[in-house]
C-alpha cells in the first residue's frame, strides 16, 4: 500500500525504524528484530540506507520481508555517494519486490568530502524516482534547521523544492521539544508547503546514543531532557525507562495537538517499540 494513502485516511499512525545489517553473518538477528516489530502492526515500516551503498541490498531485503510479513514497507534511498546507475538498479529491485514506497534523501557528504557527481540534492533523486514508477515518496526535513543551511528560511525554501519535485510527505528529523515542531509546521504551511508531515521521535535509551544527538549539532535538548540524562544517564536500565517515558509523552502530546503522523526510531529494538505502543493502545484507537 502507498503511505499516502495510508496518511490521508486522517487517523492517527504510528510508524517505526529499523537499519539494515552492515554485514551479511548480522542479516539473520536484524531480519528477526524487523518482524519482531512486524508482528506490532505498524501503520508502515522504514529501513535506512548505508549512504555509501554498501548495504543497499539489505534494505531492500529488509523491506522486502517486512513486506511479506504483511506491514508496509518504506525503503530509504540515498544518492550523493551514488551513480545514476546504481540507483536505477535499487529502484528497479524495489519494483521487482513489490516495494511502492521510496525515502528519497541525499546522505551525508562523506568525511573525506569525494561524492559522486549525478546527484547533489535530495530534489533531484525525487524527480529521477518520479519519473521512474508508480512509487510514492517522501523526503526528510529539519524543524531546527538542516546543519548545512545558512538559516531555516532557505532550508524551507529547499524543502518546497523537494515537494515541488514530487514527494507525496515529509519526515521530520528528531527533535526533543514539541514547540520547535509546532512552530515549523506554521512556517512551512504558511509557505504552502501542505503535504503530510511525519513527526519522527528518537527514544533515548542508552548513553552512547546521547553522546551521537549531541555531537549532531542542532538538536536542542531541553532542560527537561538534560535533567533526565543527567539523573539516568549512568544507570541503563532507568535511562531505558526514562528514555521511553519521554518519548512516549511527546507523542502524546503531538497527536493532542492533531499531529497524526508518528513514527518512530526504534532503532531495532522491538522491546522499545512495543512498549511505546503498549502506551499508546487507547490513545491510538
Ligand atoms: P537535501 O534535501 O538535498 O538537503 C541537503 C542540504 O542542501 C540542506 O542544507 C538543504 O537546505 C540544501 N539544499 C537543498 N537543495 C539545495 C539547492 N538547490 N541549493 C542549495 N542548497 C540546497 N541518511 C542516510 O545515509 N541514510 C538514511 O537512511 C537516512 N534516513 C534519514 C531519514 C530522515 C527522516 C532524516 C531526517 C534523515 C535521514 N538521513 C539518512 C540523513 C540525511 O541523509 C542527511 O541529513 C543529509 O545530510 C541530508 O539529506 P536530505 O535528503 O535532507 O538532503
């Protein structure tokens, strides 16, 4: 199923994320965590695309068993590091396993700066993928601003240039405070950008990944959040707790505040996602 199709039902979704193995002896523990998170009925799942392409067959193998598993899958596709012909080929294995949903996303430019030079922005890939099929896409964008950006303004002007190209919904990068998403949303709306927009939360469950959001520059953390890092950071089973605790409020909060689309980066822990979704069980009715 298309998730545009899913999105414009109206009603609450809740999504989650997994990663493909990096290396194939770790394909068999990723493929069962994926399905153990299938087997929670998401309203779809996303699996991420190693920028450099190594790992391009996973997520489609991935996806493909989500797929099979009967939940929607979302494949992630990324292009700056890649040449028009491998993209074609990723699209073409998509097509050939039924795969109709696309993340079209340029990929971080590699620390030792060589791309290759078909692609340069997320905008161009979408119009390729439009071109190449019957597939829906959606494209990622920054309510705090993307880190290569002079100022947010351009960083929305470029996302209307993604949607002008052809992406049927965005998804949000993390973010730890309601209020920066509220009021992105105003100022993308009121550039008339008016696809769906899919609130993405980052369960912070462990210290290693905290140390990873700060060296992002961008996110803002909270008080709130700092304080719980601060008491729970050195204790992992409370952090755990906390971690998911405070993500599963702010989801509550955004579908109070008629933010239907949520998914989450549940980063192949099935335990977390079933939790998250354990709490939300009424809420989602
Ligand atoms: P773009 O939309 O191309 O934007 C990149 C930068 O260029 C922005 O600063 C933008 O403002 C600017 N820009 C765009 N167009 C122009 C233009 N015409 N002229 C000048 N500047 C321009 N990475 C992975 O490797 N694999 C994944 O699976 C993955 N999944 C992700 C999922 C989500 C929801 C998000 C939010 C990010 C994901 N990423 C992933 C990270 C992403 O690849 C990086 O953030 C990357 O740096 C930017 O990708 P983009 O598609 O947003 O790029």
């Amino acid at each position: 199923m298309k998730i545009r199709d899913i999105l414009a039902e109206g009603k609450p979704t809740l999504s989650f994320e997994v990663f493909p193995p990096k290396t194939e002896d770790k394909f068999d523990s990723v493929e069962k965590a994926a399905l153990e998170i299938a087997e929670l009925n998401p309203a779809f799942m996303s699996v991420t695309y190693g920028a450099g392409g190594g790992t391009s067959d996973y997520t489609v193998d991935i996806a493909s068993a989500i797929q099979a598993h009967g939940v929607t899958p979302l494949a992630h596709l990324t292009c700056v590091s890649s040449t028009r012909e491998k993209v074609h080929s990723v699209l073409g294995k998509l097509k050939e396993h039924g795969i109709e949903n696309v993340l079209a996303l340029r990929g971080d430019i590699p620390k030792d700066g060589k791309v290759e030079h078909d692609y340069q922005y997320a905008s161009q890939l979408i119009r390729e993928i439009k071109e190449s099929g019957d597939f829906c896409i959606g494209a990622a964008c920054y309510p705090e601003g993307h880190v290569e950006s002079a100022n947010k303004s351009e960083d929305i002007q470029h996302l209307k240039e993604k949607v002008e190209a052809g992406c049927d919904f965005v998804t949000t990068q993390m973010f730890f405070d309601n209020n920066i998403l509220y009021n992105y949303l105003y100022r993308i709306r009121e550039k008339g950008i008016t696809v769906p927009v899919i609130a993405g939360i980052m369960p912070v469950t462990n210290a290693a990944q905290i140390k990873r959001i700060l060296s992002m520059s961008g996110t803002y953390m909270p008080t709130r959040f700092k304080a719980i890092v601060d008491r729970f950071g050195d204790n992992p089973s409370a952090m755990k707790q906390a971690g998911i605790a405070y993500a599963t409020e702010q989801i509550i909060d955004l579908l109070a505040n008629h933010v239907n689309g949520i998914h989450v980066y549940s980063m192949n822990k099935p335990d977390v996602a079933q939790q998250i979704q354990t709490s939300l069980s009424e809420i989602l009715k």
